[in-house]
C-alpha cells in the first residue's frame, strides 16, 4: 500500500475517536474539523489534499462544508476514490456527480435501524393517542388539557410500511407486538423471509387501506412530495400519518391542510421538510406529535454509526470495496 495515501475526515467523531486513530496504520489521517465551505474548497484546489483516496463525512460535515453537490465534487482531487457518510440518509451528496467522477459512496443503513424503528412507534402511538394535548396540559397545571379526548389502539390496525427496507422492517418488527396488521410497498417485492406476514401491495392500495401510513424510505427526486394532496385525497378518512424519513418526503402544506380538514387525524413526524424550520400549521395544531429529528438520537446508535463508517472506510483501503454501498451504485 502506498504510504502517500491519506484519509480525510470532514467534522468530529464523537464516539470511535480511538477507531480512527487506529486507522493511521492503514494510511496517514487528515482532519478538517471546522471552517467554511469556501474555505475547504479552497484546501480541495491546493496541494493539501492532493493524496486524499477516501473521505469520512461526519454527521455534522454538511453544517461545515454545506453539501457535497456538483460544485463540491467536482473540486474533490483525483486521488479521492471513496466517500464513507455518516448517516442512512444522503440526500445530501450529488451522487450523480460522484459517479461520474468514478467515487464510491456508502452510508449507514445498519445502524440507525433499532433507533430510528423505536422512534417511529412513539411517534404513532403517540399520534393514536393525540398525546400532545394531555402532555402540554399536565406541565401547565390543567391536568389533561380542555381539547382532551379518547384516543385509539394500535391492535387490530392495519399499518402500511413505505418502504420496507432495513428501518422499515424494523418497525413493522415492533408493530406486531401491539397486534397490527401489517402491509406494505417497495418497488418490488422483499423474498419472503424477509417480509414475514407483512402483505405486499400496490402503492394506491397502501393509502386506501392503511390505518397508519409509516413513512421509511429515502429522499430524491422521485420521493419529493410522493406524498401530497392527491395521496391525502385517496387516504382512509382518519389515517394516522408518521414520518421518520425526510421532511420533504410529505408536502407539508398538503398535510396541513388535510389535518384541518379531518382527513388525517393525527401525525408524528421526526422530519421535516425546512428544517429546523417547521410549518406554522404543524406547530399550532396539537393533533400532531412533533419530535426534532433525534431518531438516531442514542448513544449507542451514534457509536455503531461511526464505527461502521470505519469499517467501510477499512474496507476500502484493504481493497475489498464498501460494505453498505448506496444501492444507486450497486451493479
């Protein structure tokens, strides 16, 4: 292996800082911790990070160097082979760009399922229970809160999962505990051990029959608002809405109006389509149970997060390829 191989890790790394260092045998390690976007392109054109062969974005990297659109590839020296993400989702990388540049990516899908799946059923149950009001009145001293009323159960609903990948299946896992019927869509069908009892469907008899819609699956251009107005119009009266994924996932306008007119009776969601910022619509309606993305949220979860980056990024060094390669680039 050559000596004049580098990794560069982009941010901070909380909770596999010894991981890291340990890889410095394998390669010399570069860090570019903080600064601007201007400034790391700047480092990209010059001499510093011209041995560069693998790059570990940190789940805090887009906040330093914003996202690594077209731009930002396209500056990325010739010696960078692989990106190793922290994250299950990487809405945030132009793939495109980093394909055509022959740059390998991989991200996190692993790690973040237990978590994220955990997140997804407080969130609907709490949804099932309109849970904000008592728990915002009980603070205030209003014991259960004047817009109080009767909830519903999980059991004996029927649970649609779009997208029934790792996380996805990780919650309809749980779901089955509380005696929910489960269905769900992909573009195609899961072999049978991994789908279990969960019903196949088509995409518009998933809304049509769904008594709680769960939300797994990742963003892009065909994902962008796959949930809107006409998907509202084609729901069950009263589903139960819980999003996990991406904000931009559900036309926030479209969901807002759909809780105020009955049809969705309640929502959890972990994400949103601005974020931080949220639709005043979401905020001012108690019907919706609001959490600030903390689905991986655990020390445990943010530590196998790190360490499996690292195995990817051991991985390719060793030349054996990426280990959770992102699907768009699996042949």
């Amino acid at each position: 292996m050559s000596p004049s191989r580098s990794a560069l890790l982009i941010g901070n790394i909380a909770h596999a800082r010894k991981e890291w260092e340990e890889c410095g045998s394998l390669l010399s390690l570069k860090e570019y911790g903080s600064g601007s976007r201007e400034e790391f392109i700047t480092k990209l054109k010059s001499d510093e990070y011209k041995d560069v062969f693998v790059i570990y974005r940190s789940n805090e990297s887009t906040s330093i160097t914003g996202p690594f659109d077209k731009e930002l590839v396209s500056a990325l020296p010739s010696s960078v082979s692989f990106i190793c993400h922290n994250g299950a989702g990487y809405d945030n990388i132009d793939v495109k760009a980093c394909t055509d540049r022959g740059i390998q990516v991989s991200s996190t899908p692993i790690a973040v399922n237990d978590a994220t799946a955990d997140v997804a059923i407080l969130l609907m149950l709490g949804a099932l229970r309109r849970v904000t009001v008592p728990f915002q009145a009980v603070r205030k001293g209003e014991w259960r809160g004047k817009g109080f009323a009767l909830g519903h159960d999980p059991k004996n609903k029927v649970l649609g999962v779009l997208g029934m990948g790792g996380i996805g299946q990780a919650v309809a896992q749980r779901a089955r505990a509380f005696g929910m019927q489960i269905q769900y869509h992909n573009r195609k069908p899961l072999p049978q051990e991994q789908a279990g009892d969960a019903k196949y469907v088509s995409f518009d008899e998933l809304l049509k029959t769904s008594d709680v819609l769960s939300l797994n699956l990742s963003l892009n251009a065909s994902t962008r608002h796959i949930i809107s107005k006409p998907q509202f119009d084609i729901m069950k009266e009263g589903i139960v809405i819980v999003n996990t994924a991406r904000g931009p996932i559900i036309d926030e306008a479209a969901l807002v109006d759909a809780l105020n007119a009955g049809k969705v009776y309640s929502a959890g969601l972990d994400v949103f389509e601005e974020e931080p910022k949220i639709h005043p619509g979401l905020l001012e309606n108690e019907k919706v149970m609001l959490l600030p993305h903390i689905g991986t949220a655990t020390w445990e979860t943010q530590k196998d997060m790190e360490l499996l980056v690292l195995e990817n990024l051991k991985s390719a060094v060793e030349g054996k390829g990426l280990i959770t390669l992102i699907p768009e680039q699996k042949k």
